[in-house]
C-alpha cells in the first residue's frame, strides 16, 4: 500500500442516515420483526465509527443499508455514490481465482490498475501467497485478502462487518494492527460493526452502543486517543468497561 | 508497516497432495469389466450358434472394416456436427434460462411448466415431430437435439444457480463488479460442476435422440447407417456401429468432459494444510 501522496486527498464522503426504518418478517412464522425503526446517524468525513451492539440488534442491517444491500422502509440514505470498501464477517472470495486475482478484479471494476494487487497484497504480509488459491490459506489469511480488496481500491468509503469475529483472538488482535495501520496511512470515512466493545475503542474515533430492538442509542462515546493506539491502554480498557456497562 | 508480526506462516503454501495409483494401473478395472463383457459374450455366441449373435471376431473384423474404408469417419462426422449443433444451441439456452430461474421468482414459474413438460416428453417423439416439421434439412437433427437435451441442461443450471453462495453476489454487488465479469468469474465458475452435469445428461439424450432421428429422417450419419444395417439383417454391423459409437461417447467423456472438469476444478484439490 502506497504512502499518502497527493493522489490520496482527504476523503469529503459523509455517511448520513436519517429516520432509518427496517422490518423484516420472520421466515417460519411470517411475523414482522422490527429491527430499525426512525435511527439517525451522521458519520463525518474520514472518521470511523464503531457500532456496538449485542446479536440481533441491527447492526449488520444497518451496515447493508448504507452498503446499498438492503433497502429501508423508512427514512433517507445520503451517503452519494462513493466507492465502496468492504471487510465482511467472512471473506468472501472467489475460490477459484488466485489470491492475485481477487483482488485484482476489484481494482479493475474500481477502474485502477490491476497490478497494483501485489503491492496491497505484500503490504498485509501474503505476497508470496498471491499465485496461490484462497483454498490454501487460513481464515486469518483469506480475512487478510479480504482487508487488502477493500482497501486496494482506494476506497472512499469502508465499511467493516465484524470482520474479526469468525477469527480466534490471536488472529483477530493481529489483524486489528493491521487495519490500524492502513487507517492511519490514510484516513477514510469508516463504519464499523461489533459486538466486540474493545475492538470498537481500539479502532473508532466515536463509538455508537445499540440496545433494544428495535435498537436505540444507548450511549455514544469519542475515542480522544491518538493512533496508534494499544489494546493495552488503561484509557481504552475503562471505555471498554463502559461501553460493556452500556450494552 | 512493522514486519514482526504481521507475517503468516508458510506451511499452508503447499497443498496436500494425496496418494493416486499409479497412472498405468488406473485403466485396468475397466479393460478387466471389457475382457469379461467380450468373453461372456463369445461363449454365448458360441452356444447360441445363431446368425443374430454374431462372435467377438466376427463383429471386430465389420468393425474394422467400417474404419478401414472411411465411412465411419465420415458419417461420425455429420452425426457429431449435428449433436455439437444442436447441443451448443441448448446450451446457450439453457444457460440464459437457468440462471434467469434461480434468480427471479417470476422467470421460475414461467419456465417452470416447460421444463417439466420438457422432461416428461419421450426423445422418440422429438425425433418424429422433426422429422416432421422440418424434413431432411439440418434444421430437424439440430433442433430435435437442441429440444431434447435443453430441459434437463436448464433444471440442472437451475438448481446450481439456487445452490451459489449469495455471499459472493453481495461481494460482486458493492465491488460494482460488471455484468460480463459476474458472469464470467462468479456465475459460470460456481455453476460449473452443475454444468458439467447437465452437460452430460443433455449430451446423453442428444446423442439417442440423434441416432433415432437418422433412423427415421435423413440419409447420413451413424443413425442412418445403422438403420441400413438393421434393414440388411447385418448383426455384426449393427454391433459394430454401436460400439463405435460408444468408443467417442468414452473418448468424450474422459477425453474432454474429465479433461475440462478437472481444469475448472484444480482450485478444489488445493487445499489448506
């Protein structure tokens, strides 16, 4: 991944969602299930912002939305149309393609230059993995795929979906470093979901804890801590412990 | 980036290659089932002693014969031609229809009758129905394999469209991958084992339904010599022609249908360790 240059200027993406609404009806007993109803949130330009929540709160409802993956009942999306970089809980690769080409394919559909999936793919540590297939890796190597698509296209916007949680915490603690690190080469605007309070405070600038369904603000924190910032830190782990309290 | 810890380890580079008999040895099984089939057959015929069941011998030398003097070739190629014709058209049809059918509720219920109704309908009576409607021309060959071999090629396209991660056509959705690449990366790839499979369901059918529609409408092919054969109470040759017959049907099979899968499959036996 290339240092920040001229070429990367400041993301102006702003991610505003206002009186979000979302139902669902459940499959087996064909009941509505409410899931968002009237939630606003703003996340401003190059800031990261963290949603916490329990299971079944919304999050992952709430990321589709903005992603464009689900369409709201209610309320208005204003986010444009920014290109989109996207951590999913599981990787999402195509198997049958070379790591290389994973990752090159959505350099081409971004319209950049294909061959610069080596360079991300060397800057998360799998260069001399990018001829092998996704099938060879381990989960913590196919997630790291995962974070070098997203942020290969140079993305004005990345959305995270619990993108750690499939993983065992040593991988999971290695793979935050490391999309600490990409952050701070160049900020973008950013949401994450989590249901993990201490990943959310190692990683957001503000972070947004869901209760309820259908979910509620139940607090909002800023994380007034330089990057990088250390799982370590009394300061995140008593953010921690609150956003704990809060959930 | 610091480099202490954020390397992987090396030992899933190499995939686990797992034991295979040796290559010469794979063959022996099924030469072993065609050495007993040709024996059992010969001492029938010896028993039986009847000209309807002619002896291993007999039946290679017509068979030789038929090779030797250039016929088999020729009429081997105007019945593939056909096969390939109409095969190709059901292909790309029932490419264009399965997917359509695993991806809109709508598309599922309209297409839906017409496979069954596809299925259900015997290759015999494709065969006479073009025979009658379109004569001796290519036409009746092309579109009697083309009918046939379309319905199951489009369940089977179907059920893999069903069967494809939804996932992956998130991924390709917010990637804002293009039409041409979903199709060409993600569909075709992930529906290749049920194209393989519909591949040779369709090809099976195609190739009965051609040889009965040479029987009854055209005046070439290996259909049409095998129903000069059949006229000429010429057993050996009928057997002769048949065998022929399934010897391209097996170099097809395993010489480009196992050919092809095994190339559009080798991701799958590189596996973590």
């Amino acid at each position: 991944m290339s240092e920040p240059s001229a070429a990367h200027a400041p993301t102006t993406t702003r991610v505003r969602l206002d009186g979000i609404g979302k139902t669902f009806v459940d499959a087996r007993s064909g009941a509505p299930q409410q899931v968002l109803a009237d939630f606003s949130l703003t996340v401003e330009p190059g800031e990261l912002v963290a949603v916490v929540g329990a299971s079944g709160t919304g999050k992952t409802t709430l990321l589709h939305v903005v992603a464009g993956l689900v369409e709201p009942d209610a309320g208005t999306v204003d986010i444009g149309r920014p290109r989109l970089g996207v951590v999913f809980q599981q990787p999402r690769l195509l198997d049958w393609l070379p790591v290389r080409q994973n990752v090159a394919l959505a350099l081409e559909a971004a319209g950049l230059d294909p061959a610069a999936a080596d360079g991300t793919l060397a800057a998360v540590g799998l260069a001399e993995y990018a001829g092998s297939y996704p099938t060879v890796l381990s989960g913590g190597q196919r997630q790291r795929v995962a974070v070098a698509r997203a942020f290969a296209v140079e993305p004005d916007l990345v959305l995270l979906d619990e993108p750690f949680s499939a993983l065992d915490e040593l991988t999971a603690r290695k793979l935050r470093l490391l999309l600490q690190e990409l952050w701070m080469q160049r900020p973008r605007t950013g949401l994450l979901v989590t249901h993990n309070p201490l990943e959310a405070a190692l990683l957001a600038d503000r972070v947004i804890v869901l209760a309820g369904r259908p979910a509620q603000v139940a607090a909002e924190y800023r994380v007034d801590r330089e990057r990088p910032r250390s799982a370590e830190d009394p300061h995140l782990f008593d953010l921690h412990s609150r956003i704990v309290a809060a959930l | 980036m610091t480099a202490t810890d954020l390397r992987p380890a090396r030992a899933a580079a190499v995939p686990a290659v797992p034991a295979r008999p040796r290559r010469r040895w794979r063959a022996l099984p099924a030469l072993l089932f065609l050495v007993l089939l040709a024996g059992a057959w010969q001492l029938m015929a010896v028993l039986l002693d009847s000209v309807l069941v002619p002896g291993v011998p007999q039946i290679v030398t017509e068979l030789v014969e038929i090779v030797a003097d250039g016929s088999f070739a020729e009429q081997l190629g105007i019945t593939v031609l056909r096969v390939g014709l109409g095969f190709a058209l059901a292909f790309v049809v029932a490419v264009a229809v399965g997917i359509a059918m695993g991806r809109n509720e709508f598309a599922r219920r309209f297409f839906e009758p017409a496979v069954l109704l596809g299925l259900t309908i015997p290759g015999l009576v494709w065969a006479l129905l073009c025979v009658i409607w379109f004569g001796i021309d290519l036409v009746n060959p092309v579109a009697a394999v083309a009918l046939s071999s379309a319905p199951p090629l489009m369940l089977t396209i179907y059920q893999g469209t069903r069967s494809v991660d939804p996932d992956l056509l998130e991924m390709a959705h917010v990637y804002r991958f293009s039409r041409a690449t979903r199709l060409r990366r993600l569909w075709l790839p992930a529906l290749a084992p049920a194209l393989f499979a519909g591949a040779r369901l369709g090809l099976s059918l195609g190739w009965k339904v051609i040889v009965l529609v040479e029987v009854f409408g055209m005046s070439s092919g290996v259909g049409y010599q095998l129903n000069n054969a059949f006229a000429a109470q010429n057993v050996a040759a009928v057997l002769a022609w048949t065998l022929l017959f399934a010897i391209v049907m097996a170099v097809l099979e395993y010489g480009v249908l196992q050919g092809l899968e095994r190339r559009t499959g080798r991701w799958r036996k590189a596996v973590s360790v």
